[in-house]
C-alpha cells in the first residue's frame, strides 16, 4: 500500500493455517496434510525450511532472513503499483505489457513506453515486487505480435490476438470479387427466376441485369455480380454447368460490349 508521504508499505496478511507455519515451521504443515501423501510443494517447503535454518545458522542478520522469507512465501507473484497506488498483482517474471493489460486492455493495446520506479524501462522487462510502474500510451499505436512471446499472463496474451483477429476481418470485409455473367436461356418461363435464385444462394450480390439479345428460342443476358467469397464464385459456376446453362465469363466486360457491337456491324454489312 501507498503510505505516509507515498512511501510504499508491505502488509502480510495470514490465515490461521500460514501463521503456525510461520511460528512452528513445516511440522504445522505436515499437521494439516497427515491424511495425504508428500507433494512435490510440500518437499519444496522442506528445502526452504532448511536453507533459512543455514542461514540463521551462519549468523545473517535478521533483516537477511526477513527479506528471504519474504521472497520464497510470495515467490509466484509480484505485486506493482499504479502512479495511484493501486496494487496490480502479476506472476513471477511478468513485464510492464503484462501490467498494462492487467491496469485495462486499452491501456495495453495503445502502451509505446513505460517508467518502472521513475526511470525509463523497455516493455519487455522484468517487474520486481514493489516496484511503481508507469505506462505512457499513444493512439497511433498498435500491439505488437512480438510482444507473445514475452507476455506472461493469458489476459495480456489474448488480448494481443484478438487485437488482431479483430482487425483482420474488417479488412476482408472492404474486399469484394466482381464479375460479368454472360448467359444464354431458353425462351421459357421460369428459366430467368431459376438464374437468380442460384445466384442468391450462392451469397452473389446482382448489380446489374442486362438482356443483350432475343432470339425465337433463346433470350442472353448479361449479369454484373459481386461475390464476397471465391468459393461461393466456384461453387455457383458448377452448379450453372450441372443445369447446363450455357454461359461465359466475361472478364473485360467493355472489351466484349465492343466486340459484340463490331460483330453485329459486320453481320448487317
């Protein structure tokens, strides 16, 4: 917590079972555990047991102990400071885009420098228990995709990506595929109506009809279309052949209007 003129103050607050582990030491532990098997943490308590007895035993200064201690009980985490005062807790060896995300995602996504304890600090470091972080951010930035293979905690992480999977289909959206439909139906009814309709499903957005030629058996038309997706564009083409519709895809649209025009000149000549 912020103390008395903004010096930092840490308070340990314990369970009933963490204060006779504190004062009894790992007997207490194995008290409360009697009923199951050694774990791995219970065995990394002993190890930690026995080096603070060296230690004391090679005569250290309390404070040396104090500070051990007090790392080892809070060796997964590490708990910051907002300019505020607020505490952020992070886990062991998270960075300032960790802290930024952790404080709001806005906060992460438009971070482009940080001051740790009032000094200029990469992004990317390391925090330390205790320490106050500042992040400076820009509108004019992005998150950075290098920044996953620093980022330590899920929410910074999946902020980061969904940042990005976000963006990606805004672009796409914008892009749309264009194209002409040259096709020949028989003068029957119905037959029109069976064109458009597998269009539509096939997600095809008709810009523009135009009947380009009527003969005594068959009616040509030509169909502007725009299409989001190639595969639908593919899949509408072969269902066309399946009906044995017989059509072209025009790709030059004006190019072709002007052949047809010069071969119906040259017809009538």
């Amino acid at each position: 917590i912020i103390g008395p003129e903004k010096h930092r103050v840490e308070i340990q607050i314990r369970t009933k079972y963490m204060h006779e582990f504190a004062q009894r030491g790992i007997a207490s532990h194995w008290k409360y555990k009697s009923s199951e098997k050694f774990s791995s943490s219970t065995w990394k308590d002993y190890d930690w047991l026995v080096d603070l007895v060296e230690i004391i035993d090679k005569g250290a200064s309390p404070e040396h102990y104090y500070e051990y201690t007090k790392l080892q009980m809070f060796q997964d985490n590490v708990f910051c400071f907002t300019p505020e005062g607020s505490v952020i807790k992070l886990p062991k060896d998270a960075t300032p885009i960790d802290f930024a995300y952790a404080v709001h995602t806005q906060i992460g996504d438009t971070a482009i420098r940080c001051e740790v304890n009032g000094k200029e600090s990469p992004l990317q470091g390391v925090l330390h228990n205790g320490d106050m972080i500042k992040i400076i951010t820009s509108d004019k930035v992005s998150p950075s995709l290098h920044w996953l293979s620093t980022a330590k905690t899920g929410k910074a992480r999946a902020a980061i990506k969904r940042y990005w999977q976000d963006k990606e289909p805004k672009e796409k959206k914008h892009k749309r595929y264009t194209s002409a439909l040259w096709i020949s139906l028989p003068d029957s009814p119905g037959k029109l109506g069976e064109v458009t309709s597998l269009i539509g499903m096939n997600k095809g957005n008709i810009t523009g009809v135009e009947m380009t030629e009527k003969k005594a058996n068959h009616i040509n038309f030509m169909f502007d279309i725009q299409i989001d997706d190639l595969k639908n564009f593919t899949k509408l083409i072969s269902e066309l052949k399946q009906k044995e519709f017989k059509f072209r895809i025009i790709r030059h649209k004006k190019k072709h209007a002007l052949l047809q025009r010069f071969f119906k000149r040259f017809k009538k000549n």
